[in-house]
C-alpha cells in the first residue's frame, strides 16, 4: 500500500494541510475572559510550587475563566488549586 503511494507521488504538505482544514471546517472563533475573585493574598510560596519556597511569601490570586463561542455557547473553567 505504501509503495503505491510513493509510486504515484506523495502530495505535498501544502496540500495535505488544505485537505486538513477543509475537512476541519470553519475555524471556531472565542473570546477569553478571566474573572479575578479573590487576591491578592499571601501565602507560603510553597503552596504554588508544590512543596518548595516554604521560607518565603508570595502573592497568590483567584481567578475564574470564561470562554464564549462565537454561537454564543459559554464554557466556565475553574483550574483548581491542585496539580490533579
């Protein structure tokens, strides 16, 4: 199978990535909002690094992210505190 497709001549990558987005469809078009709730607040350093910093303080702030497609469909993400 493979040897025909050589044989024939392997498109370029032009044409591969056209054929790509062709397929894909339109591009999805979003607006990106971030919502501060809540800092900035101090804390141990080690609470954003994971168990590293615990000698010093830093700031540390709370955000909410909201995603809006362009069909109007609204997605909210929260990315949590934690690295799971």
């Amino acid at each position: 199978m493979l040897s025909a497709y050589f044989r024939n001549g392997c498109p370029d990558v032009a044409e591969i990535r056209t054929s790509i987005a062709q397929a894909a469809g339109p591009e999805p078009e979003y607006e990106i909002y971030a919502f501060k709730y809540g800092g900035p607040l101090y804390r141990k350093v080690a609470i954003v690094t994971w168990n590293s910093g615990w000698d010093q303080d830093g700031p540390i702030n709370y955000y909410v992210w909201a995603i809006k497609a362009k069909n109007g469909e609204t997605i909210v993400v929260d990315t949590g505190a934690s690295p799971a």
